[in-house]
C-alpha cells in the first residue's frame, strides 16, 4: 500500500508524535480505507517512515490496541476495525 503520510510536526499544541501516527491509522480504519485483518506496518516499518524513534512507533501501536482496534502478535499487527 502506498499512502502519503503526512509528516510529525512539532508546533506547540500537536498532539505527540505516537497520537499523530495513531490518529492516521485511525483515520484509515474508520474510512475503510484499512479493514479488518489487513496488516499494519511493523514498528520498524512505522519508525523508518515516519522519522521517528522505534518507541514512538511502538507506542502509537500500543494506543491501538488500547483502543482495540488492531490486534498484535508475533506475526506483526492486524485491524479489528471498528465493530470488534
């Protein structure tokens, strides 16, 4: 798949970098545009195209879950999507 992501930025008053990277694959998920069972960049992945630490990547996918809309396991992360 081959998006434009948008970059990090670092104004005052953005939200963190991980809730930025959160909200566009929130943002695919809840358009369709993801569904369930398709497969999310790995962190590395994330972190490589978003400029940003590995942490920072990983954290944006611990927020996803937190919200139970991607299941990870060893495999690497998936979408629930929105009725799961």
């Amino acid at each position: 798949m081959h998006t434009i992501i948008p970059p990090i930025t670092g104004i005052h008053r953005t939200p963190p970098p991980y809730m930025q990277i959160a909200d566009y694959y929130r943002e695919l998920i809840s358009t369709g545009a993801l569904r369930d069972g398709d497969r999310l960049p790995t962190v590395a992945d994330l972190a490589e195209t978003w400029k940003c630490s590995p942490g920072t990547a990983h954290k944006a996918l611990r927020q996803l879950r937190a919200e139970r809309l991607i299941n990870t396991r060893r495999q690497g992360s998936t979408v629930r999507g929105w009725a799961a």
